[in-house]
C-alpha cells in the first residue's frame, strides 16, 4: 500500500499573528521596547534601583514598639484582643487538663473507641498503637500539648470556616469577593502567618492558635461553598415546593447534600492545623512542635526524630479517621449501633477510672524506650561513612555541595545578574502566556513589590532555590507519575507511600535531611523536594488516568505505539493536570524552603527566623511581605486557567 507524504503548509507572518500566544508575545515586546529604554535611563540597570525602595524598617519599628508599649493599656486590647487571648487560653488549658486527668490508658482507648465506631477494627488497633508509641518515645505530655492545642484551633477554623462557606454558598455576591482573599491565603506559606498575630498577640498560645485558623479555615471555607452550591437542584425544588422556608431548605436539605464536603473539609482543616500547630512551635506554641524545633536548632536529629515521629503518627491517624467517616456517609446505620457506642463508651470510662485509682494517669518512665542516643550514634556513623569518601557515588555532603556548586549558585547568580526590568518582563510573559493580562498585572506588581520592599536580592536567592527544587520534583514526579499511570501495580504500591508523605507536617521532612546533608541550602532543598513531590505525582498519574479512553483506543487502532500514545495524546489531553501539578509544585516548595531557613537555607526564610528569634519584627514582617509577594507571583505564573480564550485575553 502506497503511503502518501505532503509538505506541512509554510505558516507566514499573517499564520503567526492568529496564533493567541505570539499576539501577546509582540504586544510584550513592543511595550517593552518603548519602556525599557525609558527605565534604563531613568533608574539604570542592573538590581532593583534604590530610588523605587521604601525603607518600611522605621515605620514597622514605630508601630511594634507602639503595640507593645499599648498592649497592657489600650482599650482595642483589653476589651477585645486581650479577651481573645484569655478565651483561647482558658480552652486550650482546660482541653490539656481534662487529657491528662483521662490519663494515658483512658486517652488511648477513647481514640481508639472513635476509629473503631467510625472505620473498623483494624484502625483502632492502629490508633491504640499509634498513642502508645508516644508514650513509649517519652512524648505523651507534648502529644497532649499538641492535642490540646490541635482541638482548640481545629473546632475553630471549622466554626469560622464553615460560616464563611456558608456565606459564600448562599450568596454569589459574597462568593465573589471572598473567592481572591482566599486564593491569596492558600497560597501563603506558613510561615507569613505567624508574623502578623505575633505583633498583635506576642509569644504564645493564643498567637499559634489564631496563626493556626488563619491557616487552617480556608479549606473549610472553600468546600463547605462547593458543597451548598453542588446540591441537588432537583431535591432543592421538590424541598421548596412543599413550602419550605429559606432557613428550613438549607438545614433539612442543602446541609445533609454537602454533608461528604463539609467532612472532607474537616479532613483537610486537621490536616493543615496539625502542620501548622508543629510550625507554631516557633512562636511558643509548646508541644511536638517544640521539642523539634530545639532540637533542629542544636542539630540533635535523635531528639528531633523522637518527637518527629508522634507527630506523624498523630496526622496519619486524624486522616484516617476522618477519611473513613467520609466515606461511610449515607450507609446504612448497623443496628443497635447507639448500644454498641453506650457499651464501649462505658469501657473507656471504666479504663479512665481504673487508671487513675491505680495511680498511672502519667505514662510510667520505666516504660520509655529511649531513641535519641542510637540515631544519633547512627547518624555520627552516617556522618564519617556516608558524608564523604564513599567510592564511586562519593557521599552525601559531596552530593549537597556539587548540587549546591553546579545548581543552586549558577541560578541564584544567573537571576541576581539579570537587569530588574528583565525579571519583570520574563515573569509578564510567563503570567500572560498562560493566563490573561489580569494575571500577568498581579504578577508583575507582586514582584515589584518585592523590590519596593527592598529584598530584591534574598528574594532572587529564595527563588533560585524554588526553581532547583521545582526542577528536580517536575522531572522525577512527572516520571513516577507517568510510570504509574501505566501500571496498576506501581500505581496500588506507590498509594500507601505517597499518604504517609502527603500527611507529613512540613516541619518533619527537615529532620531525614539534616541527618544525611547536614545543614545549608542544599538540604532545605533537598525537604522542599521530598514535601512537593507526592502531589506532583498523584496530580499527574489522574490527569493521565481521565484521559478519554476511545482517544487511546482511535490513536492505538491507527497503529500508535504506546509511546506514541503518551507523546501525541495522553500528554496532551491532559495538559491541564500537569499545568495544575506545575503550580502545586511551586506553592509547596516554596513553603518549605522558606521553612528551610530553620537548616541553613538562608534568604527570605533566614530572616523571618531571626526576626521571630530576635524580636526584630521589623525584619521579619518584610521578609514575610516578600514571601507573600513571591508566592503570589509562582503562583499567577503558574496557574492553569480556562481564561485565557476570553475576550481581551
């Protein structure tokens, strides 16, 4: 059979100038040629020009020293914030004294009555195992801690997520406006959140639970919206054509409809509180969180993975239990299952009453297994054989240095030397292809903030370290991913893995780091790549999983191979997932570089820690400013939208 080849058409300048993307390229580049020169001769080349800086140091200076010479005097805090404070101290005390006063056998068998209830035996056996290791690693009075701390802010961020749902699902209006404030605090690390409350509130307990709602609600906030507005429409016309008030369709009918949304936003809700409770740590909120972040500062990793561990065992469990509780709604109640809850709830009190005539609320010392001192000696010996000298793959400071040499440095070289104007334009550009000119003006402006904010340069360090890590998670999730997506067994194997990694709090990833790299920006990398890289890999194995099937079947009955299938259809169907996977990747690494700076990372994260440390908030509130501005920009840079076809984009 004779197979006929013809010539692709030439696409002339009038082809080029259709194309959407080469329109805006040279409408860029015309606006470009006419205000660079301008720029140039103004403010010359080279870095962010001091004329466009604004010295926020004194006035940030001026307004802490004015809060905290105030904050025992002034009306706005003691009717309002200081009464704030209290309550949240009271409720976090007297959650903590209520746990130590059930003891830890009343405690263990309390968690493990509510996952038996709500997902089975299995998982109670699990949360019993999970609450004694605690005990046994000498953690359970800062498990308690954390756990006080942890049900305080999450019923909070739930109460205050769940009304601005409710606000935003019943009114579009409403929906509007909150929808920008609550991207633009999804996007924030973590950290940027501690700042602001420690100016108001000092160093506590009620700054890390107010940082930890502010953190924790937008979840609640954001799927409780999607719940109301996804009900059935049909159920909701039947409801009102019985007459039904406002107020009666949405508690018997629009609620109950979002009940598997509102579950999964406590899911999400606990899951970002418990991080951020840990994150807290640095602003005095005790606890887990605590004994890590003392131990990272004197690089103790033994210390450091003693308490690392709870906390992971406490996220896996809390994301258990609430997964199974989401996905048993709307099955069928068991009989005599409020019997069955009375029967074991009397246990749990009988085993909470027997603890304590015995005397053993405290969890016995002579049962603590101490794990600090082996790590440690586990490390030293990782350190003098691993470090370096290993033949042939040399060792793991060997590695850290070259990728530091060869990667880190050339790119925070290459982006410090660009000229100012250049970056602005690059980032334009980017923002614009991708998205509309919407999206390129919060991009560019985020980034001239940044150098308004006078930290152009350690924001062009944090951000070397952002793209090196980015680059690293794009290529091995994409391969993983990929591989995934074409093997059911690769895909059922990686599953277990990529959970645990997903509901590990931020703050853990930098202990395994340290232990093998030591501290610099290598490490702090090297955690950003491990936090990011699960979802990169589950973003990209289900954007190629819902590629459309009778696509592969049209392309494989045309005598496609299977790479071809990848290359030619796969890939770009799902091109919409992997632009989604990009901008995860970005938000998550960027959180724990930042993070990075508690391990040597330097940069914009070194100065929010000294500013916390010292009390210097004038330093860490603008680093914090820069970071905002930097992950608003990633994030505008890399946001996969359908925008783009709109008019005047």
């Amino acid at each position: 059979m004779a197979t006929i080849t013809a010539n692709p058409p030439r696409l002339g300048l009038p082809g080029l100038l259709k194309n959407r993307t080469v329109r805006k390229l040279l409408l860029l580049a015309v606006a470009a040629a006419v205000l660079v020169p301008l720029a140039d001769a103004r403010w010359a080349s080279g870095t962010w020009p001091s004329a466009l800086t604004v010295d926020f140091s004194e006035p940030l200076a001026k307004a802490s020293d004015w809060i905290i010479d105030n904050r025992d005097s002034h009306p706005l805090f003691l009717y309002f914030f200081g009464h704030v404070s209290n309550v949240v101290v009271i409720a976090v005390r007297a959650v903590y004294l209520a746990l130590l006063a059930v003891g830890w056998a009343g405690v263990t068998a309390l968690g493990a009555l509510v996952a038996w209830r709500v997902a089975g035996v299995k998982l109670a056996l699990g949360t019993a195992v999970a609450f004694l290791a605690c005990g046994l690693l000498g953690m359970w009075v800062p498990t308690m801690q954390t756990l006080a701390l942890m049900v305080v802010a999450v019923l909070a961020s739930i109460a205050v997520g769940a009304l601005l749902g409710l606000a935003a699902g019943l009114s579009d209006r409403m929906d509007r406006a909150l929808r920008p404030v609550l991207d633009t605090m999804q996007v924030l690390p973590a950290f940027a959140y501690l700042l602001p409350v420690v100016l108001v509130f000092g160093i506590g307990v009620p700054a890390a639970v107010l940082a930890t709602v502010v953190y924790a609600a937008p979840p609640m906030a954001r799927l409780t919206s999607l719940g109301l507005r996804r009900a059935d429409k049909e159920v909701l016309e039947a409801v009102e054509s019985l007459g039904a008030t406002a107020r009666q369709r949405l508690l018997t009918a629009r609620i109950p409809l979002a009940r598997k949304e509102l579950l999964l936003g406590v899911n999400q809700t606990i899951m970002m509180a418990l991080s951020m409770a840990v994150i807290a740590a640095v602003i005095g909120a005790g606890g887990l969180g605590d004994r890590v972040y003392q131990a990272l500062a004197s690089v103790d990793v033994g210390a450091a993975l003693a308490a690392g561990i709870p906390i992971v065992l406490l996220a896996v469990v809390l994301d258990r239990v609430t997964g199974a509780a989401g996905e048993r709604l709307g099955a069928e109640t068991e009989p005599h299952s409020g019997r069955a809850w009375l029967y074991a709830l009397a246990g749990v009190v009988a085993v909470a009453v027997a603890g304590r005539l015995a005397g053993r609320l405290d969890w016995p010392d002579a049962w603590v297994v101490g794990i600090a001192e082996p790590v440690n000696r586990a490390v030293d010996w990782m350190t003098a054989h691993l470090y370096s000298g290993v033949p042939v793959v040399g060792g793991t400071a060997d590695w850290a240095g070259h990728f530091t040499a060869w990667v880190l440095d050339p790119v925070r070289d290459g982006l410090q030397g660009l000229p100012w104007w250049a970056v602005l334009l690059i980032v334009a550009a980017l923002a614009w292809v991708i998205g509309t000119w919407r999206t390129a003006l919060t991009a560019v402006l985020a980034m001239a903030a940044i150098g308004v904010l006078g930290v152009w340069k350690p924001s062009l360090d944090t951000l070397s370290q952002v793209l090196a890590a980015v680059a690293v998670t794009l290529v091995a999730g994409f391969a993983v991913g990929i591989a995934a997506a074409r093997s059911d067994r690769l895909e059922r194997a990686l599953r277990p893995v990529l959970d645990v990694f997903q509901t590990m709090p931020q703050f853990v990833y930098l202990i395994p780091v340290v232990a093998l790299f030591g501290v610099g920006r290598a490490p702090a990398v090297a955690a950003a790549i491990v936090y990011a890289l699960p979802a990169v890999v589950r973003i990209t194995t289900q954007g190629l999983r819902q590629v459309d099937p009778a696509a592969l079947e049209a392309s494989g009955s045309l005598g496609a191979t299977s790479w071809q299938q990848l290359r030619q259809v796969q890939l770009p169907l799902a091109r919409p997932a992997l632009l989604l996977a990009v901008n995860q990747g970005l938000v998550l690494v960027l959180a724990v570089v930042v993070i990075g700076g508690l391990v040597g990372g330097g940069a914009l994260g070194y100065d929010v820690v000294f500013g916390l440390a010292q009390g210097d908030l004038a330093t860490g509130l603008v680093a914090g400013a820069a970071i905002v501005c930097l992950g608003l920009m990633l994030d505008r840079v890399t946001q996969p939208t359908g925008r783009r076809a709109r008019k005047g984009a």
